[in-house]
C-alpha cells in the first residue's frame, strides 16, 4: 500500500502527465472513458428495472456500476470527475493552470461523445425495454428540473464521494487492491443518487433520444451545474485540502527524519 505522500506524488506526475498527452490520445481516452461508465450504467437500469424489490435493485445496481470506474482505472481511460482531482500538478507548480484546464475540458468534451455514442447504441440494439426507459426518463426528469442549488451541491458532494474512491485505488499496488478499494466508495455513490457528469451525460441522451419529457436547455443547464459542482469537489475541496495536509506531513517529515535516524543510532 502507498503512503499518503506517495499517492500524492502520484496524482501530481499524473496531472502533468495528462497535459503533455497528445490531444488525439487524450480525445480518444475520454471517449473510452465516457462509454465505459455507461457501460456500468446499463447494468445498473437492469437490475432496477427487473428486480422486484426496487430497494434491493437499486443495492445490487449499486454494486454493478463500479465496473465503469474499474474499467477506467485499469485501462487508463481519461474521465473528468477524477481528473479534477490532478490539478494538484497545478497547485505544486508542475503545470500551468491554462494547460491543465484545456486539457480538462477537452476531456469533458470527450466523455460527451462517449456517452452519445453509447447511448445511440443502446438506443440502436434495443436492449433498454420499455420499462427501462420509462425509469431513464424519470431519473431525467428529476435531473433536469432539480433546483440549480440543490442540483449543485450534490454535484459537489458527488465528487467528493468518487475523487476519495479513486485515491483509494490509486493506494493499491495490486490489481485486486485497486478493484477492491474503489468498489465501495462507487457503489456509496450510486446510493446516495448525487449528480456525476458523465454518468449524467449518458442518461440524459438516453432519455433525450427516445423521447423523454426534457430539454435541451435542461440537459445544458444541468450539464454546466453538475460539471462545475464537481469540479469543485475534486478539484477545490479534495484537491486543494489534500495539498495542504501534504505540504504540513512533508515538513514533518523532515523534521522527524533526523530524530529517528539518531534514535536508531543510539
């Protein structure tokens, strides 16, 4: 397991790692990234849909999207809400704040062409029964008329659940350790019924292509809220808090070093 400051460490040569990445790789790992959560979405609406106790649907739902997120980590996908979390690299001055954002949002824009991709997919093979979709275009519904301060905050607080998750898996040096990890915040996330962008983008253009009672002003307006919510969870609060807890424990370090090296001596 990594220390505190070795996920750090991680996280911040992540960041500049991203925005040195050609565009194209970059572009077409967030498609990736984008159709992998919809992936775990898909698996999440079946078992809601044919489950006979809807509580007991939306746990076991709960438990099948995380597939997205593993998917994503594993391969190396590129997805806006954990990629917040890097502007660490800017707030230890490895990237310029410029580059890290239009990498950011060019990533945004990707997850958006994954999540239509799949979603005409979806929409093309049919596998979302009638009683699917009405559930997709419920969920819509509430996603697009939720008042702008409560759709914010729970886009604030949605990232906090994932970008604690995704620092979770980063800790693990193995592939079970990281899957393990990350598998339960994910799942807390789904409960919690907190708005995340993507898996937003792909149940709106769900619902939107087959004939939900949404707009396209709701769908742009929750997709700017939920982007800029989540932003701030993982990109201010767990970013921003995490930066500071790393520069007081690095002090300390030094501090301590040398006490331990000279008690080891004695």
């Amino acid at each position: 397991m990594k220390t505190f400051i070795e996920i750090i460490d991680y996280i911040v040569a992540a960041g500049k790692g991203k925005t040195e990445k050609p565009v194209r790789a970059l572009i077409l790992q967030g498609i990736l990234a984008g159709m992998f959560i919809a992936v775990g979405a898909i698996g999440y609406f079946k078992l809601v849909a044919y489950t006979t106790d809807p509580g007991l649907g939306k746990f076991l739902g709960a438990l099948v999207f995380p597939t997205g997120i593993i998917a994503i980590l594993l391969l190396g996908s590129e997805l806006f809400t954990s990629d917040c979390m890097a502007i660490l690299s800017v707030y230890k001055k490895k990237v310029n704040l410029g580059k890290f954002m239009k990498m950011l949002i060019t990533v945004l824009a990707a997850n958006l062409v994954g999540a239509i991709i799949m979603a005409l997919l979806c929409t093309g093979a049919g596998i979302f029964s009638e009683h699917m979709l009405e559930i997709v275009a419920k969920s819509a519904v509430t996603k697009t008329t939720m008042p702008i301060g409560r759709m914010f905050t729970s886009a604030v607080l949605c990232n906090i659940i994932v970008c604690a998750g995704v620092m979770m898996a980063y800790s693990g040096k193995t592939v079970i350790g990281k899957v393990v990890a990350v598998w339960f915040p994910i799942a807390v996330f789904v409960l919690s019924g907190t708005e995340h962008i993507v898996a937003n983008m792909f149940y709106l253009m769900m619902a939107f292509f087959n004939g939900a009672n949404i707009t396209v002003a709701g769908i742009l307006t929750s997709f700017g809220v939920v982007a800029l919510g989540n932003f701030i969870g993982g990109g201010i609060i767990i970013a921003g808090v995490n930066h500071y807890m790393d520069k007081d424990l690095r002090v300390d370090e030094k501090k301590t070093k040398p006490l331990m090296a000279k008690a080891s001596n004695k």
